[in-house]
C-alpha cells in the first residue's frame, strides 16, 4: 500500500457529517458536527474545500454501505478525479464514516492509496504507527456490534407481534392502520379501497381468468409485481405469515384483524397461481344413481320431498320413489320418473344463433385478452435479457478489480434476485396464457343442446350439477307431470329468446302435442304458479 504524505504546506481537508433520525433526538445533530470539525479545521489552519455537487457536506442516511449515501459517494468521485489536491477527510468520530467494518476497511485503503487520511477528529488515529487497524476495528467495530444487536431486538421485536397475530407495519392495500395512542393501535378494512381487491380475489378464484386480467379489470392503478405479491399475502384470509427465523420454521398465525377473503377463496387462487388443477367436489354421501331426482322433487300433494325404496318383484329388484311424508299420496316407479324427467329438460331448447353470438364474444374476448399477455411476457423477457447482460457485465468486472470483490458479489446477488424474480412473473403469466377455452365451450353449447341425453347417460354427480344449475327452486312431480316455478336466470333469458321467436301460442301448442304427459296447470295446491314445459 502506498503510504501518503501528510506533512504538506497547505492541508486540504473534506469535512463530511452524517446523522440519523434518532441521533438528531439525542442532540448529535449535523450542525454541531459542523460547527466542532470548523473549529478543529481552524485551530490546525486546515483549508476546508467544498464539493461542488453539494453546498455542504452533510447527509442523513445509513451508514451500513457506502453505495447509497449519496454525499459519501460524490466525496470519493471528486477525490478521485482529483488526486493530489485533497489530503485529509475529516469527521466527528468513526461512527459517522461507517458502522460497517468491513465496507470501511475497503474505503479507507481506497483513500490511503488515493493520497487521503480519513480521521476522526474525537477518535483521532495516528496512521504512522502500526497499531491504527486495530483502534480502527475497535471504533468501527463497536458501532457495528451496536448495529447488529439493535437489529436482533428489532426482529424479535417484529416478531413477537406477528405471532400474536398483528400488523408490524404499514397494513396491506385493502386496509388502513388505526392508532389510538402509543400502544394502542390495530387495522380495519378501508371498504372503498378493499372492494375492487375482494372482487379480483373472487373472480379469479373461479378459474375463468388470469391473474394478469384479473388486476387489469379489476385493479388497474395496482403495479404487477405488488398485485402478484398481494395475491400472495394469508393477511386477506385473516392469518399472518411469521417468517422463518434461526430454528424456527415459517407458519401462519390468527390474524387480529377482520378478514376480506375466505380461506376457501384464498387457497383457490393460491392454486390457480401455481398452475395446479382443482380437485373434484366430493358428494356428501353415496348417491344411488336410479334416485338423483331425490333432492329436488317434491310431492304435489304435500309438498314434501321425495325418498326412495327398493322392493323386489318377480322380476327382480325394482326403484321407486315416495312422498316421505305419506307413500300413499305417491308412489312411482323411478326408471318411468327419470326418463319422463329426461323428456322434460329435453323440451329446453336454447336459440341457436344466441349460443353462437355468446361464443364469439367470449372467443374474441380471450382472444384480446391473450394479445395483451403475450405483448407483456415479450416487454419482461426483453428486461430479462437486460438483466442478464447486466450480470455478465458484473461478472467480468468482478474478475479483473480484484479490490472490490465483495462489492460485485452483492450486486450480483441483486441481479440475480431480479432476473429470478422476472422469471417467475413471466412463467406465471405464460400458465394463465395456455388456457384454452374453445374446447370447454364447445362441451357447455352441446351440454345445453342435449340435456336430456345428459340426464340419460351422465354420471351422477354431472347429473347433480347439471340440475342444480338449471333450476333455483324445488320441482313438483305428480307421477306424470313435472312442474316448477322458476329456471335459472341466466337459462331463463336465453329460453325466453326462444319463446319470442317460436310465439308463446305456438310454444304452448308444440309442447302439448310433443309432450301430452305434460300439465299446463299453473297453480297447485301449494299455492304456487308452476310454468309448463319451457
């Protein structure tokens, strides 16, 4: 290392100050590091040159890294450019140039080799003699050991809240903090601002749309990568996620606050995120196939569900179905009542040309909406590549400046951290872009053309959802006819298009000389109007 000359005619000094919120409490402020290293300057006869990027030199910012403290760094820049005209930088104690030891020790054998004395003018070292790396260690040391203990009790601090189950910090989008005194303070739900987020959560929990539409349409003022995040974030279910720490493994604690999602909602759309397929809906119990009508008939008389039975004859085994309440009131074999009811359903025939409209509308929809994925997935790969030459760049000058290896190594932690994290956000985007909705739509236009073969040949469980999707209310049966009050509404309006195209009289006709086992009766003795057919 080349020693510098200190012992010059004029001494050309930097002075640099540097404090913190908390220390301007305790009375350290900037002006009265200023005011002492004048006055020191002044008894020595030092000439106090100033940077011309600054007016002053004095910074309030961290001194755990020289990279972001943007006095320091135009300091070293104008020494650098400078060499031979500065000879000393001075500060108040050590603790001001850096509480980190080891991003000290580079910048003070950058300075020695530059021709500079960096010192302290309270915690002064003599660079002549050989024992000023260990004071140096010893200032610098302690300020950082000071560091690192305030920082444990920080995070064990952050910690023991979110274990009880509160907010550490600012609340999440969605919500707001409260603080009725200095250790009273909680979150609530901010509705105008929870109601677009709830309403994303939902919609993309039901599989339909990406999660890049999703906030497009529901969350546009919301950024990508904080929507992913948001996505992410158990605080919507009403749990709180507690980081791994030391032997402590990560886990999700009861939340304090009210939550704006279920968790059912929630670990959906967790599913969704990472391209896995839902799972099948179990049944309650068992269901005899020759009795799926049992949940959703009643009996005309009554006005009580049906059951079932089973009885042998001499021909075998037969089904029937029976008012629970009274099998007198009927009995009915169950092969005649599910055919009669595939008949039925079967008279439900959509308007063609309305299907057709509804699928090129959903088509040109998905279409519109995967030309805008793909142009995002290109704008993220193109900053991908950037990113990657930045790491290749790095990585070569990590080679050739040996000097400054722990630098490069965290700048390419950084790198690497974002390219990772760009991958993620394109390969997420790239799962919600392969769904392919012409094959599911085509399924659902000749589901709604063929009811009844459905009613005949599904299994079970299609049969369940099939008429539970159909009809809101309960249906009555009297052992010929089948009644009932109202059909789904969105089914309802696509029928009813039909019926204003075919003319109510001729419907009515048609469905009496197709279906002559069908009622027209509209009212029963329940009371209530039961429309036929369509």
């Amino acid at each position: 290392m080349k020693k510098p000359n200190f012992n010059t005619d004029e001494t050309n000094v930097i002075i640099y100050c540097r404090v913190s919120t908390d220390e301007q409490r305790q009375g350290t402020s900037v002006d009265v590091q200023e005011e002492r290293l004048k006055a020191y300057c002044t008894y020595k006869g030092y000439n106090i040159i100033n940077i011309p990027e600054f007016q002053d030199c004095k910074e309030d910012e961290s001194a755990k890294t020289f990279d972001r403290r943007p006095v320091m760094q135009a300091i070293l820049k104008y020494i650098r450019k400078n060499r031979g005209k500065v000879q000393k930088l001075l500060f108040l104690r050590w603790n001001r140039f850096s509480r980190d030891l080891f991003s000290a020790t580079d910048a003070v054998r950058e300075l020695l080799d530059m021709g500079v004395e960096p010192n302290a003018i309270e915690e002064e070292l003599n660079f002549e003699s050989s024992s000023w790396p260990v004071l140096l260690g010893a200032y610098i040391g302690i300020a950082q050991s000071d560091n690192i203990a305030r920082s444990k009790a920080t995070k064990d601090g952050i910690r023991g809240t979110l274990k009880s189950g509160k907010c550490s910090n600012k609340a999440p989008r969605g919500y707001k903090n409260i603080r009725e005194s200095k250790h009273r303070c909680y979150v609530i739900i901010n509705e105008e601002a929870a109601k677009p987020i709830r309403t994303a959560f939902i919609e993309l929990s039901k599989g339909v749309i990406s999660a890049n539409y999703a906030r497009k349409r529901y969350c546009p003022h919301i950024p990508e990568s904080t929507f992913l995040d948001m996505l992410r974030n158990p605080f919507y279910m009403g749990k709180i996620r507690v980081p791994a720490y030391k032997d402590e493994p990560e886990e999700l604690v009861e939340g304090q606050h009210e939550a704006l999602i279920s968790e059912e909602v929630f670990y959906k759309v967790q599913d969704i995120l990472d391209g896995k397929k839902r799972s099948k809906p179990k049944l309650e119990r068992a269901i005899n196939p020759d009795l799926f009508l049992r949940r959703f008939i009643v009996c005309p008389k009554c006005g009580h569900a049906f059951t079932g039975s089973r009885s042998k004859g001499n021909g075998g085994y037969y089904t029937y179905y029976n008012c629970c309440e009274d099998a007198k009131h009927l009995r009915v074999r169950a092969e005649d009542a599910n055919e009669a009811f595939a008949r039925y359903v079967g008279c439900l025939k959509p308007n063609e040309a309305i299907l057709r409209l509804y699928e090129a509308v959903l088509l040109d929809v998905q279409g519109g909406a995967k030309r805008e994925i793909r142009s995002e997935i290109e704008a993220l790969q193109k900053q991908l590549k950037d990113k990657r030459k930045q790491i290749e760049d790095a990585e070569d000058l990590m080679i050739t400046d040996k000097a400054h290896t722990d630098r490069y190594t965290r700048i390419l932690e950084r790198y690497e951290r974002e390219a990772q994290e760009l991958e993620t956000r394109i390969e997420l985007l790239e799962t919600g872009n392969r769904e392919n909705i012409e094959p599911k739509l085509d399924y659902a236009i000749s589901l709604i053309n063929n009811m009844d073969k459905y009613i005949r040949d599904a299994p079970t469980e299609v049969k369940l959802k099939l008429i539970g999707s159909i009809f809101d209310g309960k249906i009555e049966f009297d052992g010929k006819s089948y009644r009932t009050n109202s059909y789904n509404k969105v089914l309802d309006l696509i029928y009813a298009q039909t019926n204003e195209l075919r003319g109510e009289e001729n419907r009515k006709e048609d469905s009496r000389s197709e279906n002559p086992q069908f009622s027209t009766r509209t009212r029963d003795r329940t009371g209530m109007g039961r429309p036929t057919g369509v």
